[in-house]
C-alpha cells in the first residue's frame, strides 16, 4: 500500500479530486496549507507599500491506495494539476505499513 501526497495549486483540487473518482480513488483527504519551493513566494502591494508574500496557498492532498493503483494516481494528478506554469507542486510517495478501518476493524488494503 502508498500513501500518495500532492500539493497542488487550490483551483486545481476540483480537477484533481475528480481524476482520481474517475480512476476508482474511494477517498481523500484534503488540508490547506502555505508554503514555497523554487517559487519563492512574490511581491504585493498594500496600502502603496510593497511586501513579500513568502508562503503561498496550496492544498494537500493526501491518498491511500494499493499498489495496483499507484501508476494511475500519479498520472491523474500530475495531468489534472498541470498549469504549464511554475508552482504546480509536488507529489510524493511513501509506504504505508498498515491500515486499519476503526469501524470494522478491517486491515490491510481492505481497510482502504
């Protein structure tokens, strides 16, 4: 099993969380969250007065899959996140050494 992150712009969760449906993705968890990369943030003004805007909004995007499902989501969401244009995120991958359901008490990837 993965656990598949991806910090994407927000105008992009839409087409992102639909991507996923598309390909049998059962759930996801989303979190707004600032930060940078190469982009460096940029410059404002406010009031006549510049200043600079160093984290930016992204949403994360976190999702549990087996590992049959692994090539497709990362497809789906690099082609539904792609601007084209810099800032477009990241995804990483990691193992998921387990998973349980707290309903049922299902495990494994049947938890999923």
């Amino acid at each position: 099993m993965k656990l598949v992150t991806a910090i994407i712009k927000p105008f992009k969760l839409d087409d992102a969380r639909e991507a996923l449906s598309e390909i049998g993705v059962q759930g996801i968890t989303v979190t707004e969250v600032k930060g940078f990369g190469r982009q460096k943030g940029h410059t404002e003004l406010y009031r006549g007065a510049e200043y600079v805007v160093d984290f930016l909004p992204k949403v994360k995007i976190e999702v549990a899959i087996g590992d049959d499902l692994l090539d497709q989501t990362l497809d789906a969401i690099t082609k539904a996140a792609n601007t084209g244009k810099i800032g477009d995120g990241k995804i990483f991958v990691s193992d998921l050494a387990q998973v349980i359901r707290i309903r049922t008490g299902e495990t494994g990837e049947a938890a999923v």
